[in-house]
C-alpha cells in the first residue's frame, strides 16, 4: 500500500541532508563540547556554527540563541524565565486562548503561583486582533506571549502589531513559532519579539531539539539549574548531535526557494478545493487567507474526527483530529472551540497539514479515497440518516 503522510505539523520526516550532517557527531566527533581537547573542540565548533545557523533563519546574532530539547522546553523556558526574573508588582501576564498546551499549560501553572493571566479570545477567523490585546494590557503586565502561527488552523496571527504594542510599553514578547520557523520568513526584528521558541522535528530536523531566541540584553531566570552551558540559559551537556542537525535544518531551509511556499499551498489549495467540490456538508475552519502555506482544518458534517482519521489510515493516508499531543483526548480541540466550534463540530474536525516531501499524487490519492470514507462515516450516524430521511419527506412533500 503507498502511504500518504498528512500530519506534518505533528512532526515532519528528517531530511536526509539532516541525517548525513548529524552521523558523525555519533560516530566519531562524540566529544562534550565542553572538554578543552581536540575531541571537545570539534564538538564545540560543530554546535557554534549550527547557532549560527539558526541565527541566520531568523536574522538574530548567534549570542541570542540557546539549545534547548524542543519546543515544549523553549516555551517554558521563556516564559517561567521572564515572570521569574521579573521584579515587584509585574506579575501579570497576557495570552491566548489558541495557544499550544506548551504554553497554556506553562502559564496556568504561573497562575497556582499568584501570577495572574489574561487569554485573549479570538473569533471565528483564529486569528488574534491587536487590539483586543491591547485592551488585556495593564501596568504590571511583564510578558506577552502570543504564538505565531496556529498548529490546529494554520491562522498566522499579526505579530507585528503586537510587538509594537508591547514595545511601546516596555513589555516583553515572547512567541511560539514551532509552526512557522522553516516554513514562511521569520525576522525577531521585524515581528518585534524578545523570545522564540522553534523546534527542529517540525522543519525536518531531528526530535527532541529545539532552540529559544532571547534577545540580547533580555534577563531569563534558567528553568534548572546546573553547569554553566549555553550562557547560562540552559545548563546540562549539549545534544550536540541534535544540535546539527537543527542547524542544518535551518541552513536547508533558508536555502529552499520561495517558489515551495507557493507549490506546497497550491496542493493544499487543490485538496481542499477537491474535497469541498466532492463532499457536501464541509466547511473549513478559521480564516483561509492568513494561513500556512501547509494546513487546512476542515469540519465534516455527521463524522466523527477519530473514527475518520482511522478509515483514513486503514488506507495508508495519515491525518489528525489536531495536535497529536491532545489526540486520544475525549476533550474537543481547545482552539476548534475558542473560535466558537460546537464540541460535535469540534469532533468533526480533521487536520491535513503537508510537508516538503508531499506530491501532486499524494493529493490525488487523498481525493480519491476521502469522498468514500466520509459517505462510509456518514451512513452510519444516525444523525445523517435521520436527516437524509427528513429531506427526502420535505422534498416529496414540495414536489407533491
Ligand atoms: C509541536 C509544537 C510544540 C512542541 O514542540 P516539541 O518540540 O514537540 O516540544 C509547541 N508549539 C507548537 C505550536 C507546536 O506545534
């Protein structure tokens, strides 16, 4: 059976350029980057250049950039560490209601410390307005934290407008990027944020590395303590492996071609298109406009997210009902519902997200199996059978 795999925003594939670049610091370069040695120098000068690296992607200066395992720890850190270090009354935090549970959770765990913190609401679109954020912001607000681009919807949210807000108010800005780092330009200057979290297995670079941006002269209080590894930010030996790995992810993708943002959204294009021209009753979720290149969410009427994403699977094509972390969960999607979703929509709700590796053929095949699939779903609910039946009787009736 050819596979399809249409959870990239889960994670995406390692490249193979990744995988050859992270061999030798396995095999032979296995030195800790902190040994004075030849064999620690390697490994020393390995991981320099991949914050270089990385520094490039997001036009940082390397100084600004620390390893980390992952975007769940780049979000703690940079969360805990501004409120930590903060002083006195600025105890106040803002977000979002669509943010990933890295940084809801993080901030919930803030408020059982006294911290307390405003989530803005979106509407229907998933996208934040700035001026609702603006309306959250008090004198003692110390940190904004407010995600790039949404994981579930693909919304890309205006950072831009925040970061001018929370400049003008001396108030850091800390932003999620995992979903966007690698896939559309991301300038720390331009977007006006002091912290960005970004992980290397969503760009294909390998998992469990990750990497926060603290602009220079921002003040983090590290989440553990230990030697004094990465200036001070993040202690422990450095997975130095990994390390390469996230650097060249971040050199590959600088390098790719604009022309792939475009190519990957035309697939997206045509698979949404196609299943909204085969299927009735579905409807895309959030604004289609401000979004990745990669992600569409979309609600099937009368189907059951889990169910689906199984049929779809016993057919090798890999998709979600949201973030792979909350699958499983009975919970509807938080983010399907704070832009308003009913839980039974939430529930109907399944995520393609598309990657560097997809093809044309791969949207073929989706096309060709999905309309199937959801008939198959659908005919089986008694919801849809009881409404099938009601328009049959109004349609005779009329007729009649
Ligand atoms: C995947 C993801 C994370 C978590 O990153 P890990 O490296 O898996 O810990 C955080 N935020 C968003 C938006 C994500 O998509």
């Amino acid at each position: 059976m050819k596979r399809v795999y249409l959870d990239n925003n889960a994670t995406t594939p390692l490249a193979p350029e990744v995988f050859e670049a992270m061999r030798p610091y396995w095999l032979e370069d296995y030195g800790n980057a902190s040994s004075i040695h030849w064999f620690g120098q390697r490994a020393k000068a390995a991981m320099e250049k991949a914050r270089e690296q990385v520094a490039r992607l997001l036009k940082a200066r390397a100084s600004e950039i620390a390893f980390t395992s992952g975007g769940t720890e780049s979000d703690n850190a940079a969360i805990f560490g501004i409120v930590e270090a903060a002083r006195g009354e600025r105890k106040h935090v803002v977000t979002t209601t669509i943010e990933h549970h890295a940084v809801l959770n993080t901030v919930q765990a803030l408020e059982k410390r006294g911290v307390s913190v405003t989530y803005v609401r979106v509407g229907a679109s998933g996208v934040v307005d700035p001026q609702d954020v603006e309306s959250a912001l008090r004198p003692e607000t110390v940190l904004i934290s407010v995600m790039h681009a949404n994981n579930e919807l693909g919304t890309i949210q205006p950072l831009e407008e925040i970061g001018r807000l929370a400049r003008e108010r001396d108030i850091y800005f800390h932003t999620d990027a995992v979903q966007t780092v690698g896939k559309v330009p991301v300038d720390v200057d331009k977007l006006g944020v002091d912290l960005l979290a970004l992980s290397a297995h969503k760009l294909y670079g390998p998992k469990g590395v990750g990497a926060l941006y603290v602009r220079r002269g921002t003040i983090v209080r590290p989440l553990m303590h230990g030697g004094h590894h990465e200036r001070d930010r993040r202690p422990g030996t450095e997975n130095v492996a990994g390390i390469v790995g996230l650097g060249a992810a971040a050199e590959i993708a600088l390098a790719h071609p604009p022309e792939e943002a475009d190519r990957l959204a035309a697939l997206r294009d045509r698979l949404e298109a196609g299943t909204l021209e085969r299927v009735p009753r579905v409807a895309v979720n959030g604004e289609r406009t401000r979004r990745l290149p990669t992600t569409t969410n979309l609600a099937f009427d009368y189907i059951e997210g889990e169910g689906f994403v199984i049929a779809m699977d016993l057919r090798g094509i890999a998709c979600s009902t949201g973030a792979a972390c909350s699958s499983g969960s009975l919970e509807p999607s938080h983010v399907l519902s704070a832009i308003g979703l009913k839980p039974e929509q939430a529930r109907a709700s399944i995520r393609f997200s598309l990657g560097r590796f997809n093809t044309s053929e791969d949207i073929d095949t989706t096309l060709e199996i999905l309309p199937a699939v959801v008939e198959q779903l659908r005919s089986v609910s008694p919801h849809y059978r009881k409404e099938a039946v009601s328009a049959q009787h109004s349609a005779v009736s009329k007729n009649g």
